[in-house]
C-alpha cells in the first residue's frame, strides 16, 4: 500500500513542479512557506492541482484545498497527516 | 505630468508575482469596454431606421436579466458575499452568486476581493478603481474618473493577478461559491445565450436569435454597467453629497438610488460597510433592502446587519456640509 504513496519530500517537490509550471515561474524562485496565491496561481489552476493530487494520492480531496492549506508547506504538512504522504524520503517515490 | 503608476498603485498584494497583464484580462477588458456601447448604437440605429425593432421579447427578456444580474451583484457579490452583512440559505447564496454571474462584471470571488480592496484603501493608493490617484494632490481629474469608471478594467494592477486570497479566504473555502467561481465563463456565456435563444425560439428566425442578443446580451450590459451601476465607483466618489465625514470622497446621490437598488448611497455605505441596509433615513429610497426584507420574512435569509450603531456615530458629521464641486482644471 505504501508503494503507492509519495514521500513528503516528493509530494513537496511535484507540488513546487506544478505550481511553477501554472504561473509560469522558475521553480527555484517559488518558495514553500509563501501562499501559492501570492504568485498569481489563480483559482481554476488551484482547483486543477486539487483534481492533480486527487488522481495522484487517488482519493477524493475537496476543490478548496490549496485554499484551506495556502502554502506548499502547510499542504504537504496537511496529506502527511491525513495518510495521503508517507512523511518519509523512501528511496522509491511516486513517479507522477 | 505623468504620474508614476507604480506609486500610485502599491502592489501589496502581489509582492512575488511579476507584474504582467494577461491575454485573457485584455481581451475581456476590450470586449465589456466596446461592445455594449457599439451595440447600443447599433440597436438604437437599427431601431430607429425600422431595419430591426425590438420586439416585447426582446425588452421583456432584457428587462428579466437585467433585473437578475442587477440583484445577484448588489445582493449577493456586494452585500453578501464582500461584506456579509446578512447569512443567507444555500439556496439563496447559489441563486444570488449565479445571478450576478450574468452581469460581466467578473468572477464573483475576484469582485468580492477587488471590492474588499477598495474599502480597504478607499481613495488611497492601492485602492484599484479611485479616480483620486492621477493628481500629485490627489485632486478631481477627468482621467481618473475615466480610470474609476471603467479604464480600472485595462490595468494590470488594478485586477491583478496574485495575492488575492488574502481578501477573500472564506470565500474560496465555500466550495459552492469556488464551483460557480471557476465556472465563470459558462455563465457569463450564458447571460448571452439566453436571451439569443428565447428571442430565435420567438421570432423561429436567426434574425430574432441576433435581436435577442443584441438587446438581452449586450445592450443590457451597457444599461447595467456603463450606464448605471458603474456609476458607484465614479459618480458616487465625485459628485454628490456628504452626510459622513468618512475618510474617502464617497457621495450620496439620490438620483441613482433606484437604478443602483440603494447602492449610490454610497457615502452611507462607507460610514457604515458591514450594514445590509443602505438607507440611513426616512426617504432614502433602498430597493435592495426591501428585497432584503421580504427575503427575511420568507425566512431564507437572517442576521441581517442594520446601519446605527457606535461605529456610525464615530463618522457622523458635527454639521452636515456640501461636498464642493470638484476641481477640473488641471487635468492634463
């Protein structure tokens, strides 16, 4: 079952991916403890991450989510949590 | 002179994002600034040369949406969803968000936040639609009422693009409010599609479907936003009168009382912005709020915030004063 979870560290990095690859900005500039907002994510990429990470975790997550959990940080923090992440950095890691 | 926009536009609310004006903003800017008005002349034109007239479909119709969109922004995206001045039903809440979604003023989060700024920075710098920010003195300018009536719509900094969130978190965590947010475009679509497809299904020809978007889509766009309700980020902040001594140039104005269903006592508003009710005195007539009033007694909407109070008492003027005519002779 673990298998089919990412690590935190790999969630946080494919987080970081896709939020840059939305608002069009070097990944390296994006920092995780900033609200993904304040770069311009703007709600329909917001709501697409949330259905990203639904097919990615595979289980149902809310549309609001990246506006309960505004940071990369606090998301990560928040699937960790739940279970949805293994909290870990497991040499195998989700190759979404 | 030139101002320097980026002072007089402080972009606290992107502090990260590269200031950038997108495809998509310019394009919708162009649409809702140029096509109600060339349809208005158009119409008008096609009317009075008897090549085209409108038919009691067509007025009806547009009077119908009109009505709709006009109550969904001030109800619901203005006094219920900006301010929360009263709690609503779900039913109530999805009607009014839906309802304003016609009305091509944006996004129904988006406005909300744009209008959460406003009040936040109320003629200041940073306010995204004041027509105080072209003059060093921050006096009247022709310019700046063009800006605050409509020119706000063109300026990247003004709509944004990053950090809005952070006006409105409770909203964009109302997952009824972000479906209908999100799927914008579809309403917007079908505030045009509507009055096409009632008037083509009247008429059985493509000539009425075209009247019917004419006058349901476009015209009444034009008689919604450039003529009348526009008006309360322009008129409402220019001329008119004063009855609290609130630290903006927000006026009341009579005039536009039931066009804008209460909302050009504007100056009312500003003293007193988390009030459902924006009549302050016997006389000031408040459409919204009798719409309110008879929402309250069906029971679908309660806790609904009145106008007196301590904080209102704070604002009021010593001695009521006109607000002079404003300064137009050093535009340019």
């Amino acid at each position: 079952m673990s298998n089919t979870q990412p690590s935190k560290d790999a969630l946080r990095d494919w987080l970081l991916t896709c939020v840059a690859a939305k608002v069009k900005i070097d990944r390296d500039k994006i920092r995780t403890d900033v609200s993904m907002d304040e770069y311009g994510l703007d709600s329909v990429s917001a709501v697409s991450i949330s259905g990203e990470l639904s097919e990615l975790l595979n289980r149902d997550l809310p549309g609001t989510l990246l506006y309960e959990y505004s940071t990369i940080d606090e998301l990560t923090d928040h699937l960790v949590r739940s279970g949805a992440a293994t909290g870990q950095s497991p040499a195998s890691e989700a190759s979404a | 002179m030139t101002p320097d926009t980026d002072n007089l536009f402080p972009d606290d609310t992107a502090d990260a994002t590269p200031e950038r004006a997108r495809g998509v903003d310019l394009v919708f800017a162009a649409i809702v600034t140029f096509a109600p008005p060339a349809a208005f002349v158009l119409g008008t034109w096609l009317w009075i040369s008897g090549r085209a007239v409108p038919s009691a479909v067509e007025i009806v119709t547009m009077i119908a949406i009109h009505v709709c969109s006009l109550v969904g922004v001030e109800l619901g995206f203005h006094r219920l969803f900006s301010h929360r001045s009263y709690t609503a039903t779900r039913l109530v809440k999805v009607g009014l968000a839906a309802m304003g979604s016609l009305a091509f003023q944006g996004p129904v989060i988006w406005w909300a936040s744009i209008h959460r700024k406003h009040h936040r920075y109320a003629d200041q710098p940073g306010d995204p639609h004041s027509m105080y920010l072209f003059d060093p003195d921050r006096r009247f300018t022709w310019r700046g009422a063009i800006h605050a009536h409509i020119g706000w719509v063109w300026s990247a900094r003004s709509v944004g693009r990053g950090g809005f969130a952070r006006y409105a978190k409770d909203l964009y965590r109302d997952a009824d409010l972000l479906w209908i947010h999100t799927h914008y475009f579809a309403f917007m679509i079908a505030g045009f599609a509507l009055p096409a497809l009632i008037s083509g299904v009247a008429h059985g020809s493509l000539q009425g479907a075209g009247l019917g978007l004419l006058w349901g889509g476009f015209i009444r766009i034009f008689l919604m936003n450039h003529l009348t309700y526009w008006c309360i980020n322009s008129v409402t902040h220019g001329w008119g009168r004063q009855d609290y001594a609130t630290p903006d140039h927000s006026t009341n104005v009579p005039l536009l009382a039931l066009v804008t269903l209460g909302q050009s006592w504007h100056n009312n508003h500003h003293a007193s912005p988390t009030s459902a009710i924006m009549s302050h005195r016997k006389g000031q007539l408040d459409p919204g709020a009798w719409i309110l009033a008879l929402l309250e007694r069906g029971k679908l909407i309660s806790n609904v915030r009145r106008p007196y109070g301590p904080a209102l008492e704070r604002v009021r003027r010593e001695q009521r004063r006109n607000v002079a005519p404003p300064h137009h002779g050093d535009d340019h």
